[in-house]
C-alpha cells in the first residue's frame, strides 16, 4: 500500500511539475503584439529652457537638462519639453523612470564632442560582451517607462571626435573579447580614458516599457539605438542619417516583445540587426532575443535586416513584412554565425518585402568571418514568401551551413530575383524547399548537386 502512495505521489509532483514549467511553444505576431503597449505619463510637463537650458547652439545645456529631468523624477515623472532650437549638450543625458523626453519639432540635441564628458565609465556592453565603457550619449539603466519622442533631431556629431577610434580600437576590440572568453567577471572590465571603443547613441540597458517615436537620428558615434536587456519596446515613425562606421540603426540583444514600424532607415551598417551576446558569455546566459516585429519599414545602407553575428544566447521568432527600400543595399536579409557563437537562429518569418540593387538578396552563413571550431549555430525554421528584388550583383539566395551542423528546415516561396550574377547556392544544408523560386529569370527547385556551386575563395561575408 505504501508502495503504492509513493507511487501516486510521484505521479501527483510530476503533473504539477507540468502544470508549472514554462511554455515552450512559440507566440503568434498576434500574442506579440497584444502585449505590446506603449507607456503612458503623468500629464506634467518641465521646459528645459525653464531651468536655464540655451537654444542657442553654443551654451552647454547638460546642467539644465539634468535639473529638469531630476525635477521631474521628484514630481513623479512626465514630460520633459525642449522647445525649437539647437542644444548643445557636453556629455550625457541620463534618463529616469516615468519619463518622456520630447523634442518638439525644430529642436535639435547636439551632443559635445570632448569624452572626457562621457566619463565616469558605466555598465554598457560592446559588440556583444558586457562591460564598463565611456556612457552612452542618452543612457537609462534599470528604468522603466521611458520614452523618446518628438519631430526633432539627436545629433551625436561622432564624426568629428569617436569616428576615428574606429581605427584605433581593434587592441581593446580583441581585450573585450579575451575578457569574455575567459570568464574576466564585468566589474574588472574597464573601458574609458586611455581605450577606444565608442559609446553607442542611445542604449536602454535592463529597461522595460519604452517609447522611441518619431525623432531623427543623425551622426552617431556607434551603434544609434542599443536596446540591450529590454522587454516591451516600441519605435516608430524614426528617420535616420548616420553614416559612420558601425552605425547600425537598431540593435535589440537579449531583448524580446519588440514592434519596429514605419522608419526609414539610412545608415552606413545594418538597419536592423538583432543580437543576443558573443562566445562565452552570450552562450551562459541563456536569454534569446525574441519576439520581434518589424514591418513597414524603408531600408537603406548595408544590410536591410541582419540576425548575429552575436548571438549565442539564440535569436528566434522574429518576423519581418510589408517593407521595401529607400535605396541600395549590400545585403537584404541577411543571418550570419559562425562555431564560436553555438546558439540558434529559428522560426524567422519574411513575407512581402522587396528589395532594388543588392549584392545579395537573401544570404545565411555559418561561417562568417570563418572563426571558430567548437560551437556550430543551429539556423533552422526559416520561412520566405513573396520576396522579390531587381538586381543581384552577386547571389540571389546564398545559404551555406557548416560541416558541423547543416542548416535546415527552410521553406522560401513565391521569391523572384530578376537579375543575378551569380544565381544561387546551397551547401551544407538540408529539407530546404523551393516553391516557385526564380532567380535570374531561371526556375529554381531543390536540386542538391546543381544548386551546389563553388564561390570564390575571397567571398566577402
């Protein structure tokens, strides 16, 4: 009897196991979007101007800026207002929960070019490894409800300044990643004066409820919008020119409940490249990038949308629709990994986005920058539909795995390329189904040994 009781008491702790553990299945675009919402504030307002700030493009303004913000975190949060004109700023603006930084329309935030200003250090991350770094030039940390809103401007000026470290940081480039790989814990992982890894322009760090709607963003020192550890984000309505080096446009990592729409992108790197961490570290910690929406959407610049290359904590229910381009690309969709990253890139949804002049038009590699031996990423689930593009200078569909684990389960349907150079390529891969697939004016089914070509050995990824 007592056999017996155990035995049903073993039974009774499983289901209620069950009943508990978490869901595995992956959320519908309409569950993603329910959840979704924009955060609301109190209906008090606080000019900078009102508290010394100078539209006058030469008086330093941070002093005012941070007596408004602080003022209105006293009152319990709300707007904070710059009128028409041209602030100039010299170092960073930290931003405070229940707050709504507006920019009315004429108003431009420029931001100083000295770094000293962006000292002391703060908790940030850099190319997928967390560390202490000069401060992001608009920063929050742990806040929530937060918004950017307004028909002005956000003006880094990194090119005057920051754009030269590009050449200058590949030493604390590869330090950054030692650190990483070898487990340096993130308080000794200190970047500021005497290091040249550029601060990003606007990084959300740990924060939820957000709102970036409307503003133009020009001339970032590094990536321009960094939602680093974030849950429900919204932007909308974002216009860009940022032409420096490794000026993506957006960057979610290890963040989820994300709607992208209606922003026209021009930046000198990807428009939108979701991430999830680098190597060691990104593997660790366990928490994918999901839940992604990104629709409406004008590209222009490198690549038009990009999954990795850090991203080794996974990327996965990401979907893409109803976008088009502003002008030419390098690459449109583009997923790229490599054996040092491991992680996965799964159920990536692109349906109804048409592209000009690529070089490429839908590329995945699992070999970018052919590093790394031991930690194969897994691309699978990957669906494609009523894609089409004008003009690939190099390849139309490129999809090459890696001799470690073969990509598979792809489905692309209804995709037309009416010139390519080079056709298509498929290596490495397998259950990859075409169905009414047409590049370079040719019908293309799935036909391992014929679709398997041989690029060039200096094939750029």
């Amino acid at each position: 009897m007592k056999q017996i009781y155990n035995l049903l008491l073993l039974f009774l702790v499983a289901f209620l196991v069950s009943c508990h553990a978490p869901k595995t299945r992956l959320d519908s675009k309409e569950e993603i979007l329910a959840r979704i919402q924009a955060p609301d504030f109190p209906d008090q307002t606080f000019k900078v101007t009102d508290f010394g700030a100078v539209a006058d493009s030469v008086t330093d303004s941070k002093p005012a800026i941070d007596a408004a913000i602080q003022a209105c975190k006293t009152a319990g949060g709300g707007k904070v207002v710059f009128p028409a004109g041209t602030y100039q700023v010299d170092g960073p603006i930290h931003l405070e929960s229940n707050l709504n930084l507006h920019l009315e329309e004429g108003a431009t935030i420029r931001f100083g070019t000295n770094p000293a200003s962006y000292l002391p250090v703060v908790k940030s991350s850099w190319e997928g490894t967390l560390l202490y770094n000069y401060s992001p030039f608009i920063y929050a940390y742990q806040k929530e409800n937060i918004a950017i809103t307004g028909k002005g401007t956000i003006d880094g000026e990194g090119s005057v300044t920051f754009a030269p470290w590009h050449s200058r940081q590949k030493e604390d480039q590869q330090l950054s990643r030692g650190m990483n790989h070898q487990n340096v814990p993130i308080e000794e992982r200190q970047f500021g004066e005497g290091h040249y890894l550029r601060p990003q322009l606007v990084q959300l760090f740990e924060c939820k409820n957000i709102l970036v709607e409307d503003v133009r963003v020009e001339d970032s020192p590094f990536w321009c919008i960094h939602l680093l550890m974030c849950e429900n984000v919204t932007l909308r309505g974002l216009t860009y020119d940022a032409q420096n080096k490794n000026n993506d446009g957006i960057d979610p990592e290890y963040s989820r409940d994300i709607l992208i729409e209606n922003i026209t992108f021009n930046n000198n790197d990807d428009n939108v490249a979701v991430k999830a961490g680098r190597d060691h570290e990104g593997r660790a910690m366990l928490r994918p990038s999901e839940n992604i929406i990104i629709r409406n959407c004008h590209f222009k610049g490198l690549h038009a949308v990009v999954m990795g290359s850090e991203m080794s904590s996974g990327v996965r229910n990401v979907f893409v629709e109803n976008c088009d381009y502003a002008g030419y690309l390098k690459r449109g969709i583009y997923l790229k990994s490599n054996p040092d990253r491991g992680g996965e890139l799964s159920n990536i949804y692109v349906n109804n986005v048409h592209f000009g002049e690529v070089l490429d038009c839908f590329m995945v590699t699992s070999n970018y920058h052919n590093e790394g031996t031991e930690f194969p990423t897994n691309i699978q689930d990957i669906y494609i539909s009523n894609v089409t593009c004008k003009k690939a200078n190099n390849y139309g569909i490129y999809i090459k795995g890696h001799e470690l684990k073969k990509v598979h389960g792809f489905t692309i349907e209804n995709f037309r390329v009416d010139s390519a150079s080079r056709g298509v390529f498929v290596d490495y891969a397998e259950n990859i189904n075409l169905i009414q697939v047409s590049v370079d004016g040719k019908s293309v089914s799935w036909e391992p040994e014929k679709l398997k070509l041989n690029p060039s050995s200096d094939y750029d990824y």
